[in-house]
C-alpha cells in the first residue's frame, strides 16, 4: 500500500514539474518575441 501511495505522490509531482516547466516556456517565447520587438 505505501508503495502504490509514493508512485501515486510521485506521478503527480512529475505532472506537476511538466506543467511548470510548459509554463516557463511560454514565458521565455514570449519574452524573446518581446525583445525581438524592441531590438528590430
């Protein structure tokens, strides 16, 4: 049982990396597209 609750904490930390890590990427996208911008 504790081990299908640590791979249970585990998926959803993994989730959650992925979700942060899509939304720096659009950050930084959009930070180059902004000084692209200004540079031009």
């Amino acid at each position: 049982m504790v081990g299908t609750l640590n791979l249970r904490e585990h998926t959803t930390q993994i989730s959650e990396t992925g979700g942060m890590a899509k939304a720096l990427n659009k950050r930084m996208k959009l930070g180059m597209l902004h000084t692209k911008a200004i540079v031009s």
